[in-house]
C-alpha cells in the first residue's frame, strides 16, 4: 500500500513502495488530454486494402528429362543442378544417390568429382550411330588394312577377364628341411608298401594307355594352356632335383596318414600331379582302396577309367578328402583336383584354392563334380 508524505511546495512528490508484494494492478486513471481511440470498421480497411494477384504456378522445370535414360518418370528422384539446371535421376548416378541431398547440388560435370566411368544404353547407341556414320562417308577413301587399324584403335565395350595361371611350388630353401619332408613321404610309402611314381602307371592286365584319351571324355576336357603345361614341366624337373613343395605326411590316430604345409603356399600354386596304376572302374567295384581317383568319363561307362594308388603314387596319396555328407567338410577344402588334357591325355592335377598357411592340413573334394564314392565315413 502506498502512502504520502507532504513537503515543501518546492519540492516534487516523491513515491515510496512498501515492503508487502502487490497482488493486483492499479486502477487506471482517466486523461483528459487523450480521446478515446475509435477503432476502423470493417468498411475502412476493405475499402484501403490491396487486392490480391494469384501469381501463375511456375512450371519451367516441368519438361525437364534425366540426362541419363532420357525419361522425365519419377520426378520425385530427379535431382536438378544448381549450376546448368540438368536433371539426373538418383539411381542413374554414379555412384547411385541414395537419398535427397540437403542443401545445393552440383552435378558432375559441373563440380570437381571425377566422373566414374560407365556406359549407359544412351552411351553405348550414340557410339555405334558415330561409328556407323564414319564407315558410311570413309569407307571409299580407307583400305581394308586402315580399316583394322582403325577397329584396333576404336573403344572397345567389353573387359576382358584376367586369367588366372597356375603357379610353380616354392621349395624350402634350408636342404636338411627338404630332407626331413622326402623322408616324411617315404617312410609313409614303406608303411603301406607303395612304390614312389610321378607319374601314371600301366601294368598289364588293366587298362591300356591308348584308352586313356581325353577325346573319349563326354563333353569334353579342359585343355591345359601352353603357360601352365611350362608350369608343370618345370615342377617336374624340381621334383627330379629333390625341390619338393614345403609338405610334410604325418600320421593322425584318427584320419590315418595325412599332408600338412611345412611352409607358406600361395593361391593357385601347383602341388602335385595324382599318380597310380590306370584301370578301369568296372575291375576296382569292390576295390576296398580309399584313394580311387577318376581319371575317364566317357560315353561308355564301362570305359571309364580311375587312378588307383594301392601300389605305385606319390604324396597325393596322403592328401585327406574332405566329408561331403558334413555341412563343415566344405570349410576345410583349400585345395582341389582338376582334369586336364595334357598332349591328348587325361591327367589329374590337384591345385591350391587358396593361400595355405604353415601348419594347415591339405584337404580336396574327393568326390568333385560326380558325387560317386561315399564320403560319410570322412573324418
């Protein structure tokens, strides 16, 4: 509450606020020297008011086409440069856009992205309408040679896929390390009483060499290229110098005999050639052999010829098969075998399918692709 105090008459009132809070505003005194305000009608401001212009929707970009599939569908993912005010649907980008860029947007041409290299169906019919039109006005004035050179010389649409060639063994360098793996393999031979061979065998009573040709094959062999067939003469001569690939047999309580890496082996590297008497499949049926290997899948099948390493083979006797019957068996595989036209004859070469560490036990699909011989007895 507010009180007043009297003074001199020099002196201006001065105001003095007591401590308690106030709950309320005070009442508004009444001035003489202000009219009351007349608020305008409704009248007043229709009649002073502006009438407003509907400006017409602009629709300069309604035409606009993707520069890539030439199509103006799906105007939702077409991205318009901020620069040349092109159009480019968000999936015929390179790399693909996958969602609305927030704040302005460059094409490729217009920024300083390298543009990645594709050929669109736009790309690749404007190339041929332009080759088309140069062999039309130039085919009088070019020879048939200037017109190779030029085609040699032309951009090629296709990419050539890279072959993959087969590697030569590395032997360990130390000579008392080779010693210990030949003599691994040897007293794994004695053990079972086979003879060491590198190659395949014909012993009289079974099969013939002249049977073992791979035009027999049905359907056809892969040919061994000139490259790989060098390969495989040149770990031959290795072999013959005792510079045998870094294996090692060792004997397993479970899985008998088997092939472990006594050093680094690279992907795709030759390991062995499979090796044993050639027969025929109908004189092995109740062969109690593990190792039955198929060499011949001719039309006939009483022609179809194994490899059978009961009495001569060499260390890819020892290498373990893989149990096709496991959904794990599949994990173990890091080497494969592989039937080759070798100079018009079958040869079975068993192949590194990936890097091999030291250590890690060889295994292959023992069936491959005929899925004959029984593998749930596998370890």
């Amino acid at each position: 509450m507010a009180t007043w105090n009297a003074s001199p008459p020099t002196a201006s009132p001065a105001r003095i606020v007591s401590s308690r809070r106030r709950t309320k505003a005070p009442a508004r005194r009444p001035s003489s020297e202000s009219p009351p305000r007349r608020m305008r009608s409704i009248a007043d401001i229709l009649a002073k008011s502006v009438p407003v212009v509907e400006q017409e929707q602009d629709d300069s970009y309604g035409d606009v086409t993707c520069e890539e599939c030439d199509s103006g569908e799906r105007d939702d993912e077409l991205l318009l440069c901020d620069k040349c005010d092109r159009g480019f649907h968000m999936k015929c980008l390179r790399p693909i856009v996958v969602r609305v860029p927030i704040g302005p947007w460059l094409c490729v041409d217009c920024s300083d992205q390298r543009p990645v290299r594709r050929f669109s169906q736009k790309n690749i019919l404007h190339f041929f309408r332009i080759e088309k039109q140069f062999y039309q006005t130039e085919k009088s004035e070019l020879s048939q040679e200037e017109a190779r050179k030029y085609r040699k010389r032309s951009f090629s649409l296709t990419v050539k896929k890279r072959k993959r060639k087969l590697l030569p063994s590395v032997p360990s360098e130390d000579p008392e390390q080779r010693l210990n793996q030949m003599g691994t393999l040897a007293s794994a031979l004695t053990a079972l009483g086979i003879k060491y061979s590198d190659d395949l065998t014909y012993a009289p009573g079974m099969a013939p060499r002249s049977a073992n040709q791979s035009k027999f094959e049905l359907g056809g062999m892969q040919v061994l290229s000139k490259e790989d067939l060098e390969t495989l003469e040149q770990c031959r001569a290795m072999y013959r110098r005792g510079e045998c690939p870094p294996l090692v047999v060792v004997f397993d309580p479970l899985e008998g005999y088997t092939v472990e890496a006594d050093g680094p082996i690279k992907d795709l590297t030759f390991i062995a050639e499979y090796t044993g008497d050639v027969d025929y499949l109908k004189n092995r049926e109740h062969d109690d052999c593990d190792s039955i290997m198929t060499l011949l899948l001719p039309e006939d099948p009483s022609e179809t010829l194994v490899i059978c390493p009961d009495k001569y083979g060499n260390i890819s006797r020892f290498i373990s098969g893989i149990n096709n019957h496991n959904r794990f068996g599949k994990k173990k595989q890091n080497c494969k075998c592989v039937r080759y036209n070798v100079n018009g004859e079958c040869r079975v070469l068993l192949v590194a399918t990936r890097d091999i560490s030291k250590g890690e036990r060889l295994y292959y699909d023992y069936n491959g692709y005929e899925h004959e011989y029984p593998t749930h007895n596998f370890i």
